[in-house]
C-alpha cells in the first residue's frame, strides 16, 4: 500500500492489475482507513482511468456474494443517483414495466444517497422483502420476471469502506462503483449517468466488458432519459446525442420529474404511473427509458419498438398485475 500510495502522490495512474490488487486489499480490510481516505483523496483531484476504475470495479464484483440466477437473457436498469433532481423513480418504474413486458430483469440497488426515495426505499414502501437467498431470487426471477438484490446484502466488503465514506462526507469513486457490481452478472445493463465525465468513463469500461450496454445521460445533469433536454446515447456500436423529438416526445419541464417531499408520495406516483393514472410527462419519461433498456436487450429492436412494447405493458395492467402478484407471493 506504501508503495502504491507513493506511486499516486507523485501523478502516476495505476495499471488495471494494480488497482485490482489495492481493491481487493481494501475489501479484506488489510488496509488502514488512513491508507483508503489518502487513494479516494486522489481520485477526488484526478480523474480516475479506465484501466484503474477496471481493475476497481474487477475486485468489487469477485468480493461481492454472487449469485449465479439462470436467465437466457437479463438486464438490470440502474441510475449512479448524485444528480440533485431528486426525480420520482424513473429505473425501478422502467424495471417493472419490462417485467411486464415479459423481459427478465435482475434490478440491484440501495437506499437513496441524495434523494427522498432510492429504489430500496420505494421497493421496502410497496412491502417488498430483500432476500440475498439464490432460490428465492431464481422463484421470483422465473414466476415474475423480477428480482431484486438489495445492495448491503451482497457486498460484504463495504464494511470496510463504510466508515471512511462516512468520515469524508463527499462523493468517492464508490458513489459510480455501485451501478457496475451487480452480483447476478445479467447480460445486459441500462447505466443513467450525473454527468459527461462518468458516461465517458462507463462506456471505456463498458466496452472492455462482455456486457450488452446502453449509457445514457441528460445534457442538463439527470441520470436518465429525462426528456427534459437532448441526451446523450452510448452503446458499444455508436456515441450519439439525442433529442426527445427525435423519439416522438415532447420536452417536460423538470418540476413534473419531481417525487415528492415524502415516502409516501413517492410511492403514490409510482403507483400511478403503473396505473395508467399519471400525467403523459412522467409516463412518457418511463417509456422512454423502457424503450432504451428493450433495445439494449434486443438490439435488433428499435427504440421506437421497445417503447410501444413498454406502453402495452402499462396500458394493458400487466405491469401493475405482475408487480402485485410478485409482492403477494414473496
């Protein structure tokens, strides 16, 4: 660690196998919160690599409890948060609605950082019970379409990192490590982004990986198709910018994103997206991240078709339905 800190301070980067090897120190507690606060210091005044935030990333996901669910094919959709918008739930909503639309979807997340409602706060308020057993998560994945892996039971290591995190009170390299480590591996994912920066640095890494990716990230700082402004589009085959009129929607203003001051206003508008009782602005929004996410999955379906795909999965109540029976028969 000595050595690896001396190597940082004086303006080098470390390979993808160092960084690895500092993580996986890290996540065995072998080394000192001094030690930890001084690399996250680093990446706080430098950007951090792709080989680095590779080899991070590497040992995260060996030192998590992975859980080997079988699915043809599975997709997780999932935001970094940290954007400030305190949006109502725009993945866990998009999740869903692929769940309706018959897509197996292997949603990881946690509580909310920022916000009024993360995904584990809004799934533990609709009555959800977090399990890290593989049996349940596999029932749950072949019956509904849907599980969901609650991020504290799978990644042990975090105890370590946990106080320092704690301690320094500002956004680490671990705030852009949670949406990369999910424990199931699915084949595909849907990453929203805060910023240029991290999309950049996602679809670098990204492309080293054998996932099937879409990276999205609105020009006006949310970390989702927002429709509030033109986003940008990465995937493995292009690097694009798009606009919402170009996918047939209209701008929406950010106050109609909002999730409301409580829990429980939060989980009464996700509801009613799924009730087909919300306002066009936020049905839409989720469409067209359900739209990216099938597209994602199935490449050889257009967005145009995963969106009409994910509005018959609200319109017709198989989302709602689908999203009931999972919770009634936990």
């Amino acid at each position: 660690m000595k050595h690896i800190l001396e190597k940082l301070y004086e303006g080098q980067t470390l390979m993808e196998g160092e960084a690895y090897d500092v993580m996986m120190d890290i996540g065995k507690g072998m080394g000192s919160n001094e030690a930890l606060a001084s690399i996250l210091t680093v990446y706080r005044m430098r950007p951090i690599t792709p080989a680095e935030f590779s080899g991070f990333r590497r040992a995260m996901y060996e030192l998590s409890n992975q859980v080997n669910l079988e699915s043809e094919r599975s997709i997780d959709i999932v935001g970094t948060g940290g954007d400030g918008k305190n949006t109502f739930n725009i993945s866990t909503l998009s999740c869903v609605v692929l769940a309706g639309a018959g897509y197996k979807v292997t949603k990881h997340g946690n509580y909310a950082a920022s916000s009024i409602s993360g995904s584990s706060n809004l799934l533990q308020q609709l009555g959800y019970e977090f399990s890290n057993d593989q049996d349940v998560l596999q029932r749950q994945l072949d019956q509904f379409n849907l599980c969901f892996l609650h991020a504290p039971l799978f990644h042990p290591a975090m105890k370590y990192v946990a106080p320092v995190r704690k301690s320094l009170g500002v956004k680490t390299i671990f705030n852009i490590m949670g949406p990369v480590i999910n424990p199931s591996n699915p084949k595909a994912i849907l990453l929203g982004t805060y910023c240029t920066e991290v999309a950049d640095l996602y679809a670098d890494v990204m492309e080293m990986s054998e996932y099937d990716f879409s990276i999205v990230h609105s020009l006006d700082g949310f970390d989702e198709v927002s429709l509030t402004d033109k986003f940008l589009h990465y995937t493995r085959q292009y690097r694009s910018v798009r606009s919402p009129e170009e996918l047939e929607f209209q701008l929406v203003r950010q106050d109609e994103l909002f999730s409301g001051e409580t829990l429980d206003e939060a989980k009464a508008i996700f509801l009613s997206v799924l009730k087909n009782e919300s306002p066009d602005s936020r049905t839409n929004v989720v469409l067209v991240n359900s739209g990216i996410a099938i597209h994602t999955l199935y490449p050889e379906k257009s967005i145009q078709e995963g969106i009409e795909e994910a509005r018959e999965s609200i319109i017709s109540g198989r989302a709602y339905q689908n999203l009931l029976n999972l919770l009634n028969h936990q």
